[in-house]
C-alpha cells in the first residue's frame, strides 16, 4: 500500500506538469479569433462532447464490454483533444490556428462536459461504486483544472517559464508512460492481450476510426477548407489520452487499475495508425497548406518560421497568402469581404 500511494503522488505530481503544460498551449486571442468563422469549432466540439461519448456508451453496451473496460473507453471518449492534435496538424501542415483553438476549447469544456457525462455513463458500472468514486474523480479533474489555470497565468505573465515546462513535458510524458507499463507488466496484463480481445480492439478502432471519418464527412459537406478538414479530423480523433489514465488512476486500484488502463493504451495506437494515413493522405492530395513546388522540408520550416511569431501570426500569413500556397476557395471561407487575388498561372 506504500509504495502504491508513493506511485501515485509521483503520477499525480506528473500529470500536473503536463496539465500545466497543456494551459500553455490555451490561446484566448487565437479562440477569439476563430469564433469569429465558428463552423470548424462547432464540428469538433460537437464529436467530442456529444458524439463520442454517446458512442462509447453504445459500443460497450452493444459488445458486452467488461464493466471494467467499459469504464475506461466512456471515460476516454469523453476526453478533451490533446496536444497530440496540434502536432499532427503542424507535420500535416493543416490549419494550425483551428486544431489550437480546437484544443483550447475543448480542455476548458471538459471541465464541465466530463463532470456531466460521468455522472450520466457511469452510475451503473458494476466496477466501481459511483458515489464512493466521485471524490477521486473531482482530484483527476482538479488536477486538470489547476494545472490548466498555471499553464495560462504563465503563459500570458511568465513566457520563459511557459516555455520550460513545454520543453519539460516530453520527459515527464514518457515517465508516466514508463510507469503505466511498469505497472501493467508486473501485474501480467499485456496491452495487446487483453480480455476479451475480438471486442476490445473494435471499441478501440471503431471510435477514433468513426470520429475521424465522421469529421470529414461533416466539415466537407458544410464546405469547410481542406486543410481544416484534416485539423478537425486530428482533433476528434486524438481525445487526451493521459489525462483518461490519470482518472483511471484515480478510480481503480492494483489489478483493476493494470486493467483499465489498457484501453488508452490501446486507443492511442488505434487513432495514430488512422491520424498516421489522413496526414499522408491528406499531403499527397493538397488538403494542406503545403506549396507543392516545394519539398516536404522546406514547408516545415517555413511552417515553424511562421510559429514562432505565435498562432495569430500563422492566422495573418494564411490570409494574405504570403508563405503559403492557399486555394482561392480557402481564403474567401475565412471571411466573405477579402477580397480574393487572381489565381496566378504556374
């Protein structure tokens, strides 16, 4: 039992820091901005919140999931997007702006999303007693909610310390992947062997799968540009998968804990082997931002030049078209009085 809470302050302590990492990345000026073209916003959020935990639900219910899985899938499903996302959509050369303002919103709506949804998907789970459960569910989302609010005050007052806990959260990140995996291993209980297996990677497949899909099927026919396609379909598809550990941290223990955490683990391989083909798909096909007459490299260093001045900056350079090759049809979807340039003859 000691060395049990040991672990789990030293896993708490960690997922702070990379909650506080996450608060970092919360743009106000950039979600602001992209309220303004609200469309892509309002498909993401309306997967993650309504969608995928409504589906989680299902499928559990559906497959006969074990109470203890069907636990852990609901509560990732109903996990915000990660940072995870905004990576994908920079290798991708997607809408950066969309996929961050896509994050920030949807980490400060699971603050009050998760509360609600668990309270609806959970009461009747045989694995857990849902009122003795509920303090241990409000320290997970504390811990998020805390570490959210650090993040921001540093980012807008103390940039340089911002800056180091970003650069710090990779490490941190794989420590608690270390011990997650240390922990599943000395129980026995092997991620890619899990019980009832046929079941298990269905729930884990189909969900990212369908909400990654979905989102494209839904911002096409609502004409949203390419490159947003692929940044919502990374945001739906990439729910927090450390924070859905450090609540199954928080609501199991010992052997049912080992077990519960297989799910994301899974869930995760599932939605980068799905994001890993939409990214070379979507390159391949011009749904980017990408000046095909250039090399792969030298988009993505003209993409991170462009970050660097901050997510307002990339926002400013796609609209004036001067670093990237955009469609006419995509600059006139940002906003209907720019006037769109000539298309120029290659």
């Amino acid at each position: 039992m000691g060395s049990e809470l040991i672990v789990d302050i030293i896993f708490n302590f960690l997922f702070f820091c990379i909650m506080i990492s996450m608060g970092t990345t919360i743009s106000v000026e950039t979600l602001k901005e992209r309220f303004r073209h609200p469309k892509g916003i309002a498909v993401a959020w309306f997967h993650q919140f309504l969608i995928l935990p409504f589906l989680a639900f299902l499928i559990s219910k559906i497959l006969d999931l074990n109470s203890i899985y069907s636990v852990a899938l609901k509560i990732q499903a109903m996990c915000p997007g990660g940072a995870t996302s905004n990576v994908l959509s920079f290798v991708a050369i997607a809408d950066i702006p969309l996929s961050i303002a896509c994050t920030s919103l949807s980490t400060l709506s699971a603050l009050v999303m998760m509360p609600v949804w668990m309270a609806v998907y959970l009461p009747n789970e045989d694995s857990i007693d849902f009122a003795d459960t509920l303090p241990s569910i409000f320290l997970g989302l504390g811990i998020v909610l805390g570490g959210t609010a650090v993040g921001m005050y540093l980012n807008v007052y103390h940039a340089v310390a911002a800056d180091r806990i970003n650069r710090a959260a990779g490490p941190f990140m794989l420590v608690m992947i270390a011990i997650v995996l240390g922990g599943s291993a000395a129980s026995g209980n092997n991620p890619f062997t899990p019980e009832q297996p046929a079941e298990t990677f269905i729930s884990v497949l189909f969900i990212p799968g369908f909400a990654l899909v979905s989102s494209l099927v839904v911002s096409s026919l609502i004409n949203i540009p390419k490159p947003q396609r692929i940044a919502i379909a990374f945001e739906t598809s990439c729910q927090n998968t450390p924070l859905c550990i450090a609540l199954l941290y928080q609501i199991y223990s010992g052997d049912d804990r080992d077990k519960a955490v297989i799910i994301p683990i899974l869930y995760s391989f599932a939605s980068g082997f799905f994001n890993f083909f939409t990214l070379t798909w979507g390159y391949r096909n011009g749904w980017t931002y990408a000046d095909r007459s250039k090399s792969y490299i030298e988009n993505l260093k003209e993409t991170r030049k462009l970050m660097q001045g901050g997510p307002e900056n990339i926002s400013q350079a796609l609209a004036n078209d001067d670093k990237m090759s955009l469609e006419p049809t995509n600059i006139d979807t940002y906003d209907s009085t720019v006037e769109v340039p000539e298309q120029r003859e290659d």
